[in-house]
C-alpha cells in the first residue's frame, strides 16, 4: 500500500492484540491510511450464534463464518486461566467412528484469519460476560485435522505466536493430530506449537478401524516419524488415547502401547470418553481405565487421566453441531 512497514505491526496490535476491527479506532495510524484500508478490507469475527455452559464451567461455542457455515469452539476452565480448543476445518474428512465431526464429513478448509479469530470471538465473549479469566492455552483439538490444513494452520500459528500479534508462547498451544505423512515432519520442523497425537489403538488393524484415514499413514511409519521429531530438551509428545470400553482398554493394549512408544519420547493422556450420540461406544468404566493407567506408570510412562468436561452440553468435539444440524 506504500505505506511503511512498521504500520503493519501497528495494525496488527489492533486487530490481533486489541481484538478491534475498526480501523476508525487505530487511533495512531494516519487518517489517509485509516480511509485506505476502509475502502479496501473489512475485518469479519467469527459471531458466536450460541454458547452453552456446563456446570463445571466449560463453555461450547458455534460460530457462524462470513459464508453462514458453522463451526465449533470450546473454552475448558483450568484454574486460573481457560484452554481454548479450535477448529481447523468445518466438518472432518478423517472418519474416526467415535467423532461426532468425523460423521458430517467435510465442508472445507478454514482460513488463518477464521482460525485465529476464534481466539478473539471468545475473549470477547469473555469481556460481555465480565468474566476475567484469561485464554491462555490453545490447543488444536476442534473440528478438522489440522495438518490437512497445514498451509492455514501454520499461518495462524504465526499469528498466534507473533509478539505483536496474539502472543502466546510455543509452550502453551498444542496442534493435536491423526498424523498426516510428511506434514508432521513439516510442522515437527516448523516448532510453532507442541505435538500432540491421537493414538486411540496401538496396532494398525485397530486403529484402521476406529480412524479409517490411518489406513493412508500405517503406524510403523507414524511411529518412525514420532521417534525423530525435534524436540526442546525436555519437551515430551502428548499421546492422546481415548479409552473405549471393550475396544482398546485391555491389559494387552496397554502392553502393545509400551512395545511401540519404547522409543518415542512422549507423556500419555488417557482420555475418558465422551458418549454422546455415537451409538456402539462407552467410555471404559474406572477399574479398568485405573489398571490400564497403573500398567502404563509401572512400564515407566508418565500417565495422565484427562476429564470429560462438558457432557452435559455436547462439549466433545462436533456434538453441539450435530444437534444444530438436526434442529
Ligand atoms: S476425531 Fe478429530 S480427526 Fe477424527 S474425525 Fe473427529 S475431528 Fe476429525
């Protein structure tokens, strides 16, 4: 625009660290340039078309895209600040018969603008409600795979990290992933954010089965790749394993888990399933979920339980569309 290069920090501040789409406010920009970027841009937010709050204080967004499609965000109370999960794609291509959003199918890739902007619909949201705790965690974990988006996502988490942007440091944002081949050694590389991978079955026939996009990226191979990730000295991949009753939670699962992750440096979170509409899955019952923990720690693996925070609003990923949909 021929203007120089330090207003562009200067109207990233605004609109990233401000939250303010109107270029009338950016009180020290010039007027001329004001006028310029009114007549060629417009900044349209996510806005949030409902917003569901559990009991245990975890609220479920849907927000409405500038094409009227609809997607979902979540801000998960942790203490003394919220983590937020985004949305990368509006429905999912990936399949896994447990998620709600693997049933829609998919619409189509989010921009990085709609993948960042959920972060601001959210704080403001936050501000009407007087509500002061702040978004400081983000993790990837909405709708969409991220890395099916790679080209997006990593633009929004050059946003996400840049200093006069949103800022938030590398280790509080995690980018969570089925593993798609050649874009987790991208993203590995690229060290925007932490790694986390959704494992849900540590031999590949079941895991074929219970995410049908794995058939693409066999687990051998998504293992070799976990093992030569780049990692910060003690920085650990998060293993996500969603613990299904009768399906993955046997002593012999946990077994195979040791044999495959013995060489990948990582922390395991077990998570209990969140039942939903989905029908022919149950979360494991709490026996069996403990002694599948206890194995795990007692092969030297730190193990962490994760609640399911929100079923009483469809808080696990696509649910609360899926019942707009239906509506
Ligand atoms: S679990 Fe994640 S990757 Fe699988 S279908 Fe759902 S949104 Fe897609």
């Amino acid at each position: 625009m021929g203007e120089p290069a330090y207003r562009a920090g200067q109207v990233m501040k605004w609109i990233w660290g401000q939250g303010i789409g109107d270029f009338d406010l950016m009180t020290n920009i010039t007027k001329n340039l004001r006028a310029k970027l009114n007549n060629d841009f417009q900044v349209l937010w996510p806005l949030v078309k409902q917003a569901e709050t559990s009991v245990d204080g975890t609220t479920k967004f849907l927000l409405r895209l500038a094409d009227g499609r609809v997607i979902e965000s979540v801000i998960i109370p942790a203490g003394d600040h919220y983590t937020q999960c985004l949305s990368t794609q509006v429905g999912c291509p990936m399949g896994c018969v447990f998620c709600s959003t693997g049933k829609m199918g998919f619409e189509r890739n989010l921009t990085s603008g709609e993948i960042s902007s959920q972060i601001i619909a959210a704080r403001h949201y936050l501000i009407g409600k007087n509500d002061p705790l702040p978004v400081s965690n983000l993790v990837f974990m909405g709708m969409g795979e991220p890395l099916l988006n790679w080209t997006q996502v990593k633009k929004a988490l050059e946003i996400i990290r840049a200093a006069d942007a949103l800022n938030f440091s590398r280790r509080k944002v995690t980018l969570s992933t089925v593993g798609v081949r050649d874009k987790l050694t991208e993203f590995g590389d690229s060290k925007l954010a932490l790694t986390a991978v959704s494992l849900h079955a540590p031999e590949q026939s079941l895991r074929k089965r219970l995410m049908p996009a794995a058939a693409v990226y066999e687990l051998d191979e998504l293992i070799a790749c976990l093992e030569n990730l780049p990692l910060a000295p003690r920085e650990r991949i998060t293993i996500e394993y969603v613990m299904l009753k009768g399906i993955n939670d046997s002593l012999s699962h946990a077994r195979d888990m040791v044999r495959i992750l013995s060489r990948v440096k990582c922390k395991i979170n077990l998570i209990k399933y969140n039942p939903g509409h989905e029908p022919g899955f149950e979360s494991s019952d709490h026996e069996t979920i403990g002694a599948f923990q206890d194995f795990l720690r007692s092969r030297g693996f730190t193990v962490m339980l994760r609640k399911s925070m929100g079923a009483d609003i469809d808080a696990a990923c696509g649910q609360l569309k899926a019942r707009y949909a239906d509506n």
